[in-house]
C-alpha cells in the first residue's frame, strides 16, 4: 500500500517523453490543408508521410472529400427517429448502450 503514490506518479515519465518529442513529429496534412490552408506545408507533410514527390492525387482527395462533407446535412437525434428507414437501428444502438452501461462492465 505504500507504494501506491509511485505507481500514480510513474505516468510522469511516458508524458514528459511525450513532451519532448512532440515538436519534432509532423502535422497531420490534412490538418494543414484544410484548418490552415497551408498547400506547400500539407504536400511536404503528404511526401514525408508517402514517400513520394507527386502527392497532388492525394491533396485534391483532400479537398473533394473536404467539399463532400461541407455540403452534407446535418440531423437531428428527432429527425433520426422520424425516418423509418433508420428508426429501429437507433432504438436497437440506443438500448444496447444502455444495457451495457448498467450492466456493470465500466466498472470491471
């Protein structure tokens, strides 16, 4: 039992490592492209990444998958439920969940 302040304070290690190193890992170029709209520093993050030079394939899948989503509209939790194609889908993910949360199994 005395030992247990050392077995909460040996997380330390792994997040100072963390610490350190995490200026030297790359940005993800997604993130580049589309938060920051930085193209040269996105193509550079996809030819680390890929190994390759050509990686404009891969930006413009960025950007239409980026244009897809944009225009993709958004539902309710009421409009889900509304839509018979999906109710009982809902219902069935909703009531499991609940059961697993009651049931127990987080505490284990």
């Amino acid at each position: 039992e005395s030992r247990w302040p050392f077995l909460f304070g040996a997380i330390i290690v792994p997040s100072l490592i963390q610490v350190l190193i995490l200026p030297f890992l790359p940005e993800s170029p997604r993130y580049l492209l589309l938060e920051k709209h930085d193209t040269s520093k996105a193509e550079k993050a996809f030819q680390t990444f890929l190994g390759k030079d050509d990686v404009s394939h891969e930006v413009e899948e960025v950007l239409a998958e980026s244009r897809v989503q944009r225009n993709t509209k958004l539902v309710s939790i009421l409009q889900l439920l509304r839509t018979r194609a999906v109710r009982w889908q809902v219902i069935t993910v909703v009531v499991t969940m609940g059961c697993y949360q009651l049931c127990g199994l987080n505490a284990v």
